[in-house]
C-alpha cells in the first residue's frame, strides 16, 4: 500500500477555510487503473476557487505542523452560500499534473504505460501520487519532462475547444480577451498555425508588444482612448462573430458585442430594429473580474452571450474527436502548446501565506508549478 | 392603378422625427401577388421603435394637414447615433394586418385567394392597401372577422416558436415574464393545450388572479417578498431551463438563472465549482425595460442568454413547420390565439398626439387596433 501527501480544502461550517497537508494511502490500482508518481502540478486560475473559495487569505494563519500542517483564513457570513454544497468535506484540489506511471492494473492497456510520463486531469494534483483510469492518461512522446508536460489538460484543450466551437458554431474568426496570458499566448500560436483569424484585446501597450513579438496581426489595447475604434476595424477586418472573455465582468462582454454589430451594420439603411442578422456570441470562460457582467443590449436581437466550460465542449465533440485533441496536444507540447512558468513551488510551500500571496492573485503572465516530489 | 393612404415614419437628419399619412400607389399584382385591403392592423409592443424610434413624443406637433397631415418630434442628439441606418427615409410601418383579398395575379395560387380573408406581415400594415405574395398570406376559414384575423403572425407564431425553441433545445418546460400579457395569456393557452409546464412571472396580485383564472398552474409575483422562493419551487416542480423575457433589462433574467440553479443543485455536494452541469437558458424577446442587463453570474458555466427573434426561429424550423405553424393558427384564431382590443383607431388617429400618449405606452392589458379603411 503507497502512502503519500495530499493538499485538502475544507470550508468549514464555523465560517473557516482549512488547508491541509496530509498522509493519505493511494488506491491500489484495478485492472484498468495507473499510479502516477506526480512530479509537477500547474496552479491554474481554475484552481483559485477550490483551494480558497471565497476566503480572505490575507488573514490565513497556520495550524498544525510536521506531519499534520494546517493553514486557516476566515470566511464572510454573507459568502457562504456560495459554498453550502461543500462545508465541512475536506476535498481535493488541483486539476491536472504530469508525473511517471510507477505501478499498473493486468489490463494490457494499463501495462502498456509502465514507466511512461503522462498527463492526467485527476482533479486531486496537489498530491504525491493519483491512482487513474489508463485510459484518461495523455501518453507523452520520449524526450519530454514533467514539467514541460505539466498543463497538457486545461490550457492546451481549452484552445482547441475555442476553434472547436467556432466550427461548430459556424464562426470563421476570433475574438480573445485577458490574450497576454499563457492561454493567450498559446492560442495565438495554435490560430497562426491553423490560419484562424484571432483579434486580440490586451490591456497595456506592454501587452501589446509581447503578442506583437510572437507574430499576433490583430492586438487592441483596452487602455488606448481609440480602442472601440481599434476593436471594430479589427473585428470588421477579421469578420470575428465569436469571442471568448476570461474576464467576466464588467462590460467587456458588452464592449465586443457592441464592436462586432459596428461592424456588421456599417453599411445597414432602412429601419435595421434588430440589427445585423449574423448571431453573435460572446461566451465568458473566466471571472477575472467578478462584478457583474452588464449588457446595454444595443446591438439588435441575434447576439447570445453565456458560459464556457472545457469538459462541457469535450463531451460535446465526442471521444474520438477527443482523443484526437489530446494526441496533437501531445505531438506540439514543446511548441504550440508549451507553458512557462515563473517559479516552482513544494506541497508544504502551498500553505505559505507568503508563497499564496504570490501565486493567488490571477497576475496575468505569472504562473507557478508545483513539485510535489520536492516535500 | 390604385391608390391609397399609408403611414411613413422619417428620421430626419435635423434631429426631428416625421410621422406622415401619404397618398400613395399600390402596386400592381405580379402573376404570384395578391393585392389586400387593409382591415384591421394591431398596434404591438414591435411596432413601437420603427413608428417612433427614440423621439420624444410628448413634444409632437401637428405639421400639414388635410391630405398632407405630419406630426413633427424632437429626437435627443444622443440617441440619433441608434438610428443612423434609417436616416432621411420615409419608411413603412405596421408589421401585420388581416384584410380582403380584391385583385390577384394570374398564377392559380394567386387567384385562389381572390375575395379570402387573408393575414399578412407586409412590415406596411399601417396603410390601406398592400400588394404581396400569396405565398406570405396566411388564409382564414370561413366566418373569421378581420379584426379576430389581425394579430395571426406576431403573437402567435412566437407563442408556437418558444415551444418548437425548447423542443430544438431539449428543454421541457418554460419560464415566461410579462405572462399577463395578450402574448403571455395566449401562452397559457397554448401550453395547457400542449401539456408543457409553464411558469408565469407577474408584477401584481390583479395580474396572478388573471392568469388564474386562465387556469395556469404556475403563476409568481414579481412584487411579492418571497418571490425568489415562489420562482424557485415552481422551477423545481416543473424543470424549467429555458425563460423567455419580455422585460429585457434589469435583473430579471439574472434572477430566473439564480432560481434555476437554486432548484437544480439543491442537491448538491462536493465541489460543484462550475454549478449544475444542466444548461440554463434565457431568452429576451423583448425590451420594456431599456436599462442595461445585469447579470451576477451566481450560476455555474452552464448558462446562456440572447436576443429571440421569431423570424429567425421561422427560418430556423424551414419552410414545411413553418406552414403547419400558420395552418394551427388559423384553425385555432378564435380560441388558443384570440386576442382582445382596448380600441380601435383610424390612420389619421394615429397621428393625434392624444391617442399615441393611450397607444405609445407599453401597458399589460392594453392594445389598440388600426382600422385603415375608416379614415
């Protein structure tokens, strides 16, 4: 029996987050199963809300020590029932890893991945070891590193989903926003490589240079006096009816809308109530922001706004589609979808305040990998 | 060739707005057009903006008169930029009227209206004659007045595509607000008919006792203290995912998705980062309340809102469910889909100031009909 660290969250019932490092045994793997020996861990903006909910980590403090290390930070009466479905279950944390399959189950398919780095999407990262159906593994090509193989999940398929669902949705171009960040970057190299269009909305002209530098052809600065202007020609030049926002809130959402019914209506006559008969779509995959998202609705009545989710676009497509995805994924994890990041950190370093006060806020270009082999 | 009095609305580049009954030439049937004189014609909620745009209608004054009447209002310098696309066009108005058919062309489609009481949606109904094709005409049986056939498009073939909406998009019951309405009442009906569960929004205790009196099973008050909870268990007992707004701006359709994924993750427990994994939906088919949207976003990443056209939908179900959609209509044009008046006015009443103060307002319970061929 493999014993090994775990991080949980638990929201308790007495208005507190606890975090907490603990001794767990690993699931002995079935027939089917692998046990990933996990090497690094991203810590994605996806994996704020689980491990800190809606906690004032400014004021955590430690508990416990050694074998038994806690970390504690109050919670606001008013937010938590955001959480009731969670309170008082300590739960696992971290989306995705890679690491080295270091035992398997007698099926062929688990023994075929004896000793193979793979990536894995076990929704319990922060942790030593994952025991894992084989067949959710994404098998790396020799010659890669754990960490090179780190985010092979969130990122690099919430790419792919984006062109998947502008086919799907009978859109030809793009419109990104938060597009300086990692996914960002990612996706403009996967729209250069598959000729997709892509307008891009950053937020400083330092963020104009960086996508700049990497070939983008469309980059408009939401800090510049002229950007409705900037974002109208772009989205007119591109034809872009689909956008993606990580941002959420506020009137991004409403700003690109507005842009592309601009665009779309420029040469409109006569009475045009409804605006432009072309559906545009704004679809919101992150909360950068977490203010209410406000629409002023002036762009006719073919727009449609809404949530986007990376395993909802997954089931969408279909296994085989899917797993086509993960093996491209696999064939460009050093080029297309590479991630880099800004510094690697250890289990028991999670429960930093210091080292939290880093990684938690969604800094745009920073990114932190765990290493849970490292303590 | 005949001729007739037809009502042009014109936004002029001045910053007026010009409402004038003029004599015009109708066209002469093509082999597949029908020519219709005009007999009655509803004033909707959809004809509000190309009549009206966004002048000031209190400040209207008569200009002309006799056979050149006009009403001349001030159109606000900040809101002319809405309606640059109509500018210095006198443009028809009127979306739908019922009348008699007096001449045809020679095709035997055509000929085979000759003297029917025919439906139709020119976009030119507030006039006194239309020359259309046949194939747009929407035939009545025998013994249906003019005034029971002038609202068989708008309310109507909505009412059927919020139903042909939720089946396309695999939901089961619906959520409507302003369900007092003449649409909303047709609503009621129809559902009962269909066996669809349907919960009614409404803004008063007089407008609960009207609906059930209808004998709608479902029916919320917006103006009541627990209405969150009234519009949750109603949500719970009938499954809805899908709503239809009227009302547009404000917090209503937030509301209706806060309540949806209430009653669906009531259950919940773990995690549940991104909410129920059921897709929540809302529709704004409407815009009595021209404030800006607001949405919290309290409700997972499976949820969607945007603008609902029935044209569009029409063109979405094709040609054949789209006849069958009219044929139901007209069978069922003094029952399911009856509509009631306040009063009747003529085309020269509709330019009297007094009268667009009663017509102009969109008021639950009130719709005035337009008698062309009474002056």
């Amino acid at each position: 029996m493999t014993k090994g660290k775990q991080l949980f969250s638990t929201v308790n019932s007495d208005n507190t987050l606890e975090l907490s490092l603990d001794t767990v045994e690993v699931r002995t793997p079935g027939p089917d199963d692998v046990l990933v020996r996990i090497e690094a861990a991203p810590i994605n903006p996806s994996d704020m809300f689980p491990l800190f909910g809606t906690a004032d980590m400014r004021k955590a403090k430690h508990a416990g020590d050694g074998d038994n290390l806690k970390l504690v930070a109050p919670i606001s009466e008013a937010t938590m029932p955001v959480m009731h479905s969670r309170i008082d279950q300590p739960l696992p944390v971290g989306n995705e890893c890679a690491g080295t399959v270091i035992a398997t189950g007698d099926s062929d398919a688990a023994k075929a991945l004896e000793g193979r780095l793979v990536s894995i999407l076990p929704g319990a990262a922060y942790a030593e070891y994952a025991c894992v159906p084989a067949i959710t593994c994404l098998t790396h090509n020799d010659g890669i590193t754990a960490r090179e193989a780190a985010s092979a999940f969130v990122n690099p398929l919430t790419t792919l989903g984006f062109l998947e669902t502008m086919r799907l949705e009978n859109h030809t171009a793009l419109v990104h926003t938060a597009a300086a960040s990692n996914l960002g970057q990612m996706l403009v190299r996967l729209c250069t490589n598959e000729s997709v269009e892509l307008v891009n909305i950053v937020r400083s002209d330092a963020q104009v240079d960086i996508l700049r530098a990497l070939g983008a052809k469309h980059v408009c600065d939401s800090s510049a006096a002229d950007f409705s202007g900037q974002l109208t020609d772009a989205i007119d030049a591109t034809g872009a009816t689909l956008g993606f926002d990580a941002i959420g809130g506020g009137q991004m959402a409403n700003h690109i809308l507005i842009c592309m019914e601009r665009a779309l209506s420029k040469n409109a006559s006569g009475l045009n109530t409804y605006g432009s008969s072309e559906h545009k779509q704004v679809y919101l995959y992150g909360g950068l922001d977490l203010n209410p998202t406000t629409l002023n609705r002036g762009y006719g009545m073919s727009w449609g706004i809404g949530g986007w989710l990376m395993p909802n676009m997954l089931a969408r497509v279909g296994i085989k589609q899917a797993a086509e995805m993960r093996q491209k994924v696999a064939d460009e994890i050093k080029t297309t979808f590479a991630s880099s990041y800004t510094a690697e950190i250890s289990l028991t370093e999670m429960l930093d305040p210091a080292q939290i006060a880093e990684y938690l806020p969604k800094k745009t270009g920073t990114k932190y990998i765990v290493t849970p082999q490292k303590g």
